[in-house]
C-alpha cells in the first residue's frame, strides 16, 4: 500500500501531511487490519512533522510526501527541490532549534538520504512492531 501527497508550502500544510498520514494508517487498519500502536502512531506523525518543516524551510520549491507500507514498517519518503544533503548535528543541550534530523534518526529504524536529478529524497523507515516488553505502547482497537 502507498500514497503520495504535493504540498505548494502553504500554511497548514505541516498539519495537512500529519493528517494525511493518519488516514494513510487509519485506510491500512480498515483495508488490512493492520494493527498499530499509538506509540507508532505518534513516531510518525513526529517524523512527518520534521521531515516536511525542513523541506519547508531550507527547499525554495515544492515538497512531496509518499508513504509505503511494508509487512512489517511504514516508509516516510519526503522530497523537496534542495539538493543539500542534510546533516545531523552532534548532540547541544544549549542549542535551541535545529534539532530535527537527530529526532528522526533516534526513533526510526533506517534513515535513507538519496539525492535526485533534481533535490533531494530522505526516507524515515519506522517499524511497526513495538519494542519487546514495551508495556506502555497501547494498542488501538481494529
């Protein structure tokens, strides 16, 4: 299963791909049962929310958003028209913003920078199984 959603970079539109994303789960629960977590959940809409807000901020163009299913993860794959492959900054605790990419990277299993013939494609690989003994990670009904 998969989507795609363009965003012009209108306001809204980081709330716009959130949402976007939360029906994509909500199609994958009612359409293959898929049973997801509100930890995950919430994984992705953070991973979207940072995704889309750097796209925003430093690509001048439009941004892309897809989203796949895989039997046992969700693929966030966001494009924008910037060819500057981002870096993660080391930890600051005195830093104040730019903290994005390294939010990312520590809650997704895979984080994949792949430049394109125009810009530039990062894709978040979040797993959809919780951590064993995660007993804090509820479960929505189906």
């Amino acid at each position: 299963m998969r989507t795609a959603y363009a965003m012009g970079g209108a306001d809204g539109c980081i709330a716009d791909a959130r949402h976007h994303a939360l029906a994509f789960l909500d199609r994958a629960r009612v359409d293959h049962r898929l049973r997801v977590s509100d930890r995950v959940r919430d994984i992705i809409q953070l991973v979207v929310s940072e995704l889309v807000t750097n796209a925003r901020k430093y690509a001048p163009g439009p941004v892309l958003m897809e989203l796949r299913l895989t039997a046992d993860s969700v693929d966030v794959a966001v494009w924008d028209n910037d060819p500057t492959v981002p870096m993660a900054r080391p930890a600051d605790p005195d830093r104040i913003g730019q903290h994005g990419l390294e939010i990312v990277k520590a809650v997704t299993a895979h984080l994949f920078v792949e430049q394109e013939p125009v810009g530039k494609r990062i894709t978040a690989r979040i797993a959809l199984a919780d951590p064993p003994g995660d007993a804090a990670a509820g479960r929505r009904p189906s």
